[in-house]
C-alpha cells in the first residue's frame, strides 16, 4: 500500500525534497525509539529509510510525494495508524 500526497505548501519536487532531507533524519526517526539508516538520492529524488522491521520511500514527483512503507509481519497490524502519522506530518510540511 503507498500514498500519494500533493503539495499544498511547496510548488515543485525539488522545493519538498530539500524540505524533507532537513526534516528526516537518524535522530527524528529515533524519536519514535526506533534506528534507521537513512539515505537520500538527490538526483532521483529519493529518501529510503530502513530500520529493524521496515523500510520507508519517500519519492518526490513534480506534483505529489508517493509514500511507499514496508513492514514485518509483526508491524503489519499497525500500518494504518503508521501511514495516517507520516501522512499527517507531510501534509502539514508539503
């Protein structure tokens, strides 16, 4: 399942990619008391995170953001409320 989100507070892809590579980071995703190993791809315009149990893409296009999550088995149940949270924060950021 991915989410495709629109920009409401940014007008281009490379605007929202800058935006997002100040905002997720190692220590925010520690936040939520999990380790990730975050990369970025500045031509493809691309932030993957993987951490024990997950994998989250974050693909910017000239209109949306797709947001693709993987998880284990174990967090499958809770997708949707994960989803709704990285929705709510691109939104309030894009």
């Amino acid at each position: 399942m991915s989410l495709k989100i629109n920009y409401t507070n940014v007008t281009n892809a490379e605007d929202a990619f800058k935006k997002v590579k100040t905002l997720i980071t190692p220590e925010y995703i520690e936040k939520f008391q999990v380790t990730a190993d975050v990369s970025y791809d500045d031509e493809q315009k691309v932030v993957k995170a993987k951490g024990s149990g997950f994998t989250l893409d974050l693909a910017f296009f000239p209109e949306y953001c797709k947001v693709d999550l993987d998880l284990s088995f174990l967090l499958r149940p809770l997708k949707t409320k994960i989803l709704e949270k990285i929705e709510g924060q691109i939104k309030k950021n894009l």
